[in-house]
C-alpha cells in the first residue's frame, strides 16, 4: 500500500517531494540578525534527513520585531548572502526552502531561553515594543507602545521590504506569521486589541492590518509561488480570537489569493487553558479545511510515522509539521519513510545506510 504521507503535493508552482515539513523553530543564534553555519546545520541537516520543505524560523522583519538578540532577520540587504547559501544547499538535497516572516510585536525584547526568557531592559540591549495597544503580555511587564498610523505603515512597509528579499535570496515559499501572540495575532484577538479606530473592535477592522500585510508581500511574491500564513486558531481563553473566526478569516484569505493556513493555536495571552495530547492541535486544521477548502497544515504533537500518515489519508490537513520530533531526529522523513514502507530517495552519502 502507498503512503499518502509520502505522496507528492502541487501549490502553485512548486511540487512538494511529499507532505513532511520542518516547522519554523527559533534558534536564538544570530547576531544582528545574520544567519552563520549553525543554521546552515541545522537547516541543511533536516534537508538531507528527507523533509519535502524546510520553514526557516520566524524571520524579523524590522530589528524591534525580533523575540531575542538572537533572531535571524531580513530587515537589510546584507542579511541575504548568508541566506542564499544556505538555500541553495537546500535546494541541492531536493528540498523547497521556505521562510516565516515575523514581527513580535510586545512579545519583543527578551532574552533568549538559556539566558532566562525574561524581558530586556534597555540597558541589557533591549528596546521598546510596540502593540495594537498599550496592554503588556504580563502585568509586570512595562507596557508596549500603541502604534499609531504611522507606525502601522511602517510595519506593512517592512514585511513588504523583507518579501522582496526572501524572494532574492532564493525562498520559494513565504509564511506569513500571525500566530503565537505576536504582532498579527495581537491585532487579531480582542483580549489584545482594544484600539477603537478602524483597526480595532469589529473583526473586520481587527483582521485589517493582516490583509493589508498580505496584500503588500504580494506586491513582492510572484504570484506563481506559494503563500502561507500561521494563525492561532483559538486563544484558549474566553473571550479572545476563536476558531469560528479562524474560520472566517481563512476564507477571506483563500479568496485573497493565500495557499495554505498553518493551523497552529495559543501564544497570546498568559491566562491561556490548553489541554495538551497528540493531535490535539489537528481538529482545528480539519474544520478549516473542511469548511473552507483552503489547504491546510497540521503541528501539534505529532510524533510517530501512522499518526502522521492518519492525519493526511483521512484528510484532515495536508501538509504535516513537526517541530520538536525534528529537533530530536534530522533524519524524520527517512525513518518514517522506513517505517511506512514508502521507497524514497536518500543523499547518496548516506544510501549505504538505507537498508
């Protein structure tokens, strides 16, 4: 019996090898946003270990968008060269390199996991965040500052510029990220934007700033390759963005010319109850799928070759993402494959290994 987790998918122009993808996972080893050879491991590893594509962290696309010092940013030209050595390694092991393009919004400024997590005062390198409104993601934290329209322009401005680099330094699918409670999704939740102007109140103007990013990056992005983007589809916690709007926004996306909706959940708010388990993201990704027809991808959790291989047969998403079983195993895709009796094609490197 064939794999349909091992089955090749078409978006747009590009042919997926099959429906494996690495999920955008912050490394926190930049400096001034440039990538160095630990991402060209880290990222050229899960490449060669069978991934059909491989989602670079979440990309800053202005330096006070970063999560941490050590992001990896798009905010200037010098940014690229790095980039496209590592995507062109990629693309040498007959992977598709993909980037998630971030902004943290008041979840900026801290520091990185192993240094405490905590936020960065200004003189420990840290910098003043920016939000829908002045509302901290934790009460002891100092408040962000409310963007005003100008900063709102400059905020669509920098996801425009660093589109217009992704697409330079050789990705071939751009992931918009609204997720997670950073900027997009703290527009999108009314537990994070309480603005009263036409950004705020109504889900049309809460999904506003969104759409106007999304229309921007595709002045940027041929329209021939993919466009992604991550949403939270619930924020666990009453009163905030729920899955009956992920809904309605993914079709409002879907008619706007996006190719697929990473369904993710939670981020935005410390008050979040989720109850965690295998799969327990993947309902989600099915009933956007379902009630919208848009493509979908399923993360979450998701941990063994036949729960994988379920979750695309049965239909319920079809793209799957891992994210921290690829940090455990590189070689995901190949054992999976090894597992699932699919035939694929290994580096010939390691070919001697195969049986």
């Amino acid at each position: 019996m064939s794999s349909k987790l091992f089955s090749p998918i078409q978006i747009k122009s590009i042919t997926f090898k099959n429906r494996i993808v690495i999920s955008p996972m912050c490394q926190y080893s930049a400096e001034d946003g440039f990538a160095n050879d630990w991402h060209l491991v880290h990222l050229g590893s899960r490449a060669s270990g069978g991934a059909a594509l491989i989602l670079q962290e979440a990309t800053a696309v202005s330096p006070e968008g970063r999560i941490s010092l050590g992001d990896l940013g798009l905010w200037k030209d010098d940014h690229i060269e790095k980039f496209q050595a590592i995507n062109q390694f990629i693309v040498s092991q007959n992977a598709i390199p993909g980037i998630q393009l971030a902004h943290a919004g008041r979840k900026a400024s801290t520091a990185i996991p192993w240094d405490g997590n905590k936020k960065l005062e200004e003189i420990n390198g840290g910098w003043t965040t920016v939000a829908p409104f002045a509302v901290p993601f934790l009460s002891t934290e100092k408040p962000p500052i409310a963007l005003d329209k100008t900063g709102i322009q400059k905020v669509i401005s920098d996801f425009k510029s660093a589109t217009k680099r992704a697409l330079q330094a050789g990705y071939q699918v751009v992931e918009i990220h609204a997720a997670h409670g950073y900027l997009l999704h703290e527009f999108l939740s009314p537990l994070s934007n309480l603005r009263t102007d036409e950004y705020g109140g109504s889900f049309e103007n809460r999904i506003r700033l969104l759409l106007e990013v999304l229309e921007a990056m595709q002045s940027e992005w041929p329209a021939n390759l993919p466009l992604f983007v991550r949403i939270s589809a619930t924020d666990w916690a009453e009163g905030g963005w729920n899955i009956e709007e992920s809904v309605q926004l993914s079709k409002i996306l879907k008619e706007k010319g996006v190719d697929l909706i990473d369904v993710s959940s939670g981020g935005l708010t410390a008050q979040q109850k989720i109850t965690l388990g295998p799969n327990y993201q993947v309902p989600f990704a099915e009933k956007i799928k379902s009630e919208t027809g848009i493509l979908t991808g399923a993360v979450g959790l998701i941990t063994e070759a036949p729960q994988a291989e379920e979750i695309v047969e049965s239909g319920k998403a079809d793209l799957v993402l891992f994210a921290r079983a690829s940090l455990r195993n590189p070689n995901l895709a190949l054992d999976f494959a090894k597992e699932l009796k699919a035939d694929i094609a290994w580096p010939k490197q390691y070919e001697r290994a195969k049986i």
